[in-house]
C-alpha cells in the first residue's frame, strides 16, 4: 500500500514538473509564475471539488438514514442546518492543501506561500459557516422539542455571534492572507475598546435580555403581552438582537428596543390567555348618602330576593338575639345591624358565585376600597371562564348592567360627575 502512494505522489510530482517546463516555454518573460499559479490553481480547485462531492454525497446519505425526527432530534437537527456540507467542504481543502507542496514539490516556490495562504484562507472561512450553521442546528433542535423560549436565546445569540464572528473572522482572515501575528492586531485593539463598547452597546443589552428572558422563561414569540409605557398591546412576533416586534390589536405592528424587555414594565396576559380566563376588575362608586341601617319593613321585602333571603333570616335572627341582652335596645345604633351597603355587597358576592360564566375555580371577590371624593367604590374582582376579548367584554358588561340596577332595590345611589345646563 505504502509503496502504491510512493508511485502515486512520484507520477503527481513528474507531472508537476513537466508542467513547470511547458509553462515556461510559453509564458512571457517573468510571468511564469502568474501562468503557474492559475494552474496550480485550477488543478486544486478541480480536485477539491472532485473530494467535495464524493464526500458530500457519502455523508449526506448516511444522514438520510436518520430522518425520523422524533427518533433522532439532535442528527435532524444536523442533517437540516446542512453542517454535513460544511464538513465535506473542510475535509476536501484540508486534503487538498497537505497534497499540495508534495505534488507540486520543487516547482515555483514563491508560488507555494501563496497557495497555502489560499487554502488556509478557504479553511477559516469554512470553519465559519460551520459555526454559524450549529447555531441554526440549535434552533432546529429546540424547535423540534418544542422549546421556543430557548429558540428566543438562540435567536440572540445566533445574532450576536454572527456580528462577533464576522469581526473575529476577519482579523484571522487578515492574519492568514498577510502573514501578520494574530496578538499584534489584538494588542492594537485596547486603545479602541471604548469605542467598541460604545458601537455594540445595544448590541451587548439585547445579547443579555435574549438570555435573561429565555433562563426566565418569562416571554417568547406568539405570547399576548402589554407595554403600559408604550401603551402597547398585542403578541410578539419577533424578538431579534436589536429590536421586537409586536402585532398591536389595531393592526399595526410596533417595534422597541429589545433591551427594553429588561428595563421596562412587561405584562405578560398569554397564562390567561391559555387558561381561558380573564380577570374583572371594575369599581361601582356610590353616594355615601344614600347609606343607612335597614328597618324590619325593608328587611322584609328584601327577604323576597332569592339569592340573600337566607342570609337575612339567619342574620335577623343572629341579631335580634344579640339584642336582647343589651340596654336600650330599641336604639337602632346600639348593637349590630344590617345595612343596605352591607346587604348589598353580599348579594353582588352571591350573584357573582351563581353565574355560570364566572370561574368557580378562581378568587371571586366584592370589596369596598378607600373612599374618594367620588364616593364609596365597590369593586368586582373575580375571572371569567372564556378569554376571548368579545365575549369578555359581553360577560363583564352583563354583569355590571345587572348590579348598577339592583342597587336601586337596595336604596342606594350611583355616584356620576354633573355636567352644567
């Protein structure tokens, strides 16, 4: 076997030589070297692309046997970012280039740092496709698992080291083609860092949230979220290095700083969204006026109202008990009593409690808050059982319609702003 290379790599170096005298005789004066370059040159691009294909071809067909994704995520993932091609490409130069001083051994030396420099050149810029597409391997993995807030790091990420990349590849280029020493350039570049960081600043913040939000898993593409500062709401549909879009309600689309997701307020609705509830939370303001103790007359007729006629009879009964062993017990302040406001509030709690479109599940919830200048707020906070945006506006709408005009069976008074005649 040794001995067959041996008679190879002789054959190759006597046609390289052959080669060397027959350019000679036909080229100008002193431009030998130019003719024997471009035919060095052709033959090395035609081999490279001779082992290309064959290994191309024998690679790709391997990966064919692993296509089931569910099966094999990670060789899928491979298969689909094409880093197989990558591979073909590297190993074909990688040959090509330690073939070439022993074929062309002897012939134009000048020629040969020019070549190597050539195909080292053509190897960095292969290294950097390769690691551009294991980031786009990445993705494809995590979007086969279904893992979109790491595809959202991804994403950043694949952005960042694309930008890093080309500047770190292009000083190695650089290196390569001019024979310079990599620390030189490096050195060079501490008398500009501040510069530096000043030009990718939000480059390096949109880096650091693209993180920050995978790791917290608090946002991803598609989820429903509200931007008080912007006064925007809608779902994401991108969130790239520098900038995140947004698909407002109306039908515009919003772009902001991706840092913002870092610095500024985020509400995140999407968990209501999938667990198609939507919370209602909306005050009733009443005329403190209009508050009193009730009487055993309208204690009685507010005994008809199905929903708290219990509650009365065991209250009234709770009541008249405590009383009788107190003094001056016809004083209606002295002891407890029930109030219209009181009552009230107990009734919208149970209507709320018997509504079949509320959440029995989650809080439900009538509360007074502190009083205002505009009276007595009353506030509903309970979650309704269908998130839609329309139909959450119907049940909130029936709900408030109904207990706006019950308050009228109770004596009380809705506080709204006059407007003069």
């Amino acid at each position: 076997m040794k001995d067959e290379i041996k008679d190879t790599k002789s054959f190759f170096q006597e046609l390289s030589e052959q080669l060397y005298i027959s350019i000679s005789k036909i080229a100008p004066t002193g431009l030998d070297w130019v003719l024997h370059i471009i035919v060095k040159l052709s033959l090395l691009v035609a081999f490279f692309l001779l082992l290309d294909f064959i290994f191309k071809i024998t690679i790709n067909y391997v990966f064919r046997f692993f296509r089931n994704e569910n099966r094999f995520p990670v060789l899928k993932s491979i298969y689909q970012s094409k880093i197989t091609n990558s591979v073909a490409h590297f190993t074909a130069l990688a040959i090509v280039g330690s073939m070439h001083e022993a074929i062309f051994v002897g012939a134009l030396k000048q020629t040969t740092i020019f070549i190597i420099r050539s195909v080292n050149l053509g190897l960095v810029m292969i290294l950097a496709g390769m690691l551009y597409r294991s980031l786009a391997a990445f993705r494809n993995y995590f979007t086969i698992q279904q893992d979109y807030y790491k595809v959202m790091a991804i994403n950043a990420i694949s952005e960042t080291v694309k930008i890093l990349g080309i500047f770190i590849f292009t000083i190695v280029s650089i290196c390569v083609v001019f024979g310079i020493k990599g620390t030189t350039i490096v050195g060079s570049l501490g008398a500009i860092t501040a510069v530096l960081v000043l030009v990718f600043r939000d480059t390096i913040l949109g880096f650091v949230t693209g993180i920050h939000v995978a790791t917290s898993k608090s946002l991803k593409v598609g989820d429903w979220i509200g931007i008080p500062k912007y006064s925007i709401e809608g779902n994401i549909l991108d969130i790239s290095l520098l900038t995140t879009k947004i698909a407002n309600f109306d039908k515009t689309i919003s772009s902001i700083p991706t840092y913002d997701l870092l610095t500024t307020e985020i509400k995140n609705l999407q968990v209501m969204s999938e667990s198609n509830t939507r919370r209602i939370k909306k005050s009733i303001f009443f005329n403190i006026n209009s508050f009193k103790f009730l009487n055993n007359e309208e204690i009685e007729r507010l005994k008809e109202i199905n929903l708290i006629s219990d509650y009365l009879n065991d209250k009234t009964s709770e009541i008249n008990q405590e009383k009788e062993s107190i003094s001056h017990k016809d004083k209606v302040i002295n002891g407890r009593q029930l109030t219209n406001v009181g009552v009230f509030r107990y009734y919208a709690q149970k209507y709320l409690e018997n509504d079949a479109e509320i959440d029995k599940e989650s809080t439900i919830m009538v509360r007074q808050l502190e009083i205002t200048t505009q009276g007595l707020p009353m506030e509903i906070y309970c979650f309704t059982n269908d998130s839609n945006w329309q139909r959450f506006e119907q049940i909130q709408a029936d709900i408030f319609d109904h207990l706006l005009v019950a308050s009228k069976e109770f004596d009380l008074q809705i506080m709204q702003i006059g407007f003069p005649k």
